[in-house]
C-alpha cells in the first residue's frame, strides 16, 4: 500500500493506493485533526510514503507526523526526481501538483495534451507530443475570484458554484453565478483556443482538480475530466524512482 498526500494552498488531498488503484481518498484542511485521519490510514498498513506539496512549511510538517505516527520517510516529488522533462528555463520553479499532472498525463493518456487544474489557481499544462512540459498559464482559481469580488464590493454576497439557467441574471446572486460560472467556462475554452494556436496542435483536454466536475458538463470540447489525476502522477513518479 502507498500513501500519496496532495498539500495545496487552501486543501490537501490524501489517497492510498494498492498498487496501481486508488482505494481510499479524503479532503481536509490543515487546521483539522491530522493525527486522526493518519491513524486512521494505519489500518492501510501503507508501506511507502509519498509527498507532492506547494506549502513547503506543511511538507516538513507532514514528514514528522507521518514519520511520527506510521514510521515511514516520505518521497518528496520535485524537479529534479520526476523522471519528465521540463522544457522551461527553470525546471526547480514548476509546481510539484504541476509535475505530477504532467506525469500522469503523459503515462495514462494521449499526447500532445492540456492539463488544466482547477484549484486555488487554474493552471494550464501544456505536454508535448515527446510527453515533454513545455510551459503553461496560471489564472486565478474559480474560488478564489468569486471571494475576491465579494470581499471589495460592499453590496455583494455569496452565491453558490452553480450555472444559472440563464447567462442575463436576475438578481444579484444569479448575476455573480453567471459571471463567475460562464467566465470561467468562456476563460477556459478561450485559453484552450490560444494554446491550440500557438502550438499548432489539437492537444487533449484533461481536466483536474476541485472544480473540474462543475465545468467538465458545460464544456463544448472533447475532453477528460479525471478528479485524481494528481494522486496518479505522485505514484508514477514515485515508482519511476524505485
């Protein structure tokens, strides 16, 4: 059994993996009761730890619990153990959530492709026919906008992640669905366009992250939405290395 912890900005994702099949997932923030969630795991009997994380303060946090509680040293995926090429002139910048897309993308699907991560940030990955990352896009997570207008106008309030029925809204939270909700849909589309443009390929879509299941119906163009993906790449790269 494998352990494979996603440490994100705002979530982290746990999943257990027996061999090569995810098994076990869970969502929970950092300020939740981690010793318990990882106790819980020990009945898994993981034998190998695997880390993929943004935040570095909480990967050495999660090292020692994680040591501390199931007596295992954890793998930390970076630039320099994934086994990819990064085409990029800084390799050690890429996000390590970022790598493991690229790596999973590159073993389970077909190339050329465009991972797009729907998380705090929705980030574009762009793989190359030869499974090479040659660069991507970093645009503000669907979230995180939507608290962002809420939090500098006055008059606004929360409205829930959904599509209206209609674009033209009625009242205030419908207005903030359908600008959130149809801009980030159009956002995507469009970049999904530009990228295609300027590489002179109709890569794949591949869809991830928190979001991906609200916009994976509305989208008009072939893809894969796989909510796990990120989990998937973590053990791939892990196991390239042993």
């Amino acid at each position: 059994m494998k352990l494979a912890i996603d440490i994100g900005n705002t979530q982290i994702k746990l999943g257990v993996f027996k061999n090569s099949e995810l098994i076990h997932t869970e969502y929970f923030n950092d300020n939740e009761k981690i010793d318990e969630k990882l106790n819980y795991i020990k009945k898994f009997k993981p034998t190998s730890s695997i880390i993929s994380s943004v935040v570095p303060n909480l990967t050495t946090k999660y090292k020692k619990i994680i040591f501390d509680l199931l007596n295992l040293k954890s793998f930390i995926v970076d630039s320099k153990n994934c086994n990819l090429n990064l085409k990029v002139p800084e390799p050690n910048t890429v996000g390590a959530d970022r790598i493991c897309n690229v790596m999973a993308t590159s073993k389970l699907y077909n190339s050329p492709a465009i991972v797009i991560d729907f998380g705090t940030a929705t980030t574009y990955d762009v793989i190359n026919y030869k499974n090479e990352f040659i660069g991507g896009v970093i645009a503000p997570g669907i979230k995180t906008s939507s608290q962002y207008l809420i939090q500098k106008a006055a008059l606004l309030e929360h409205a829930d992640f959904i599509f209206p029925e209609q674009i033209i809204g009625k009242n205030t939270q419908e207005n903030i669905q359908s600008g959130i909700m149809f801009g980030a849909l159009d956002q995507v589309e469009g970049m999904i366009e530009r990228i295609n443009n300027e590489t002179k390929e109709k890569n794949n879509i591949i869809l991830t992250g928190g979001f991906s299941k609200l916009i994976s119906p509305q989208l008009s163009l072939q893809h894969i939405c796989d909510i796990d993906l990120t989990l998937k790449g973590m053990i791939l790269i892990y196991e390239s290395n042993y």
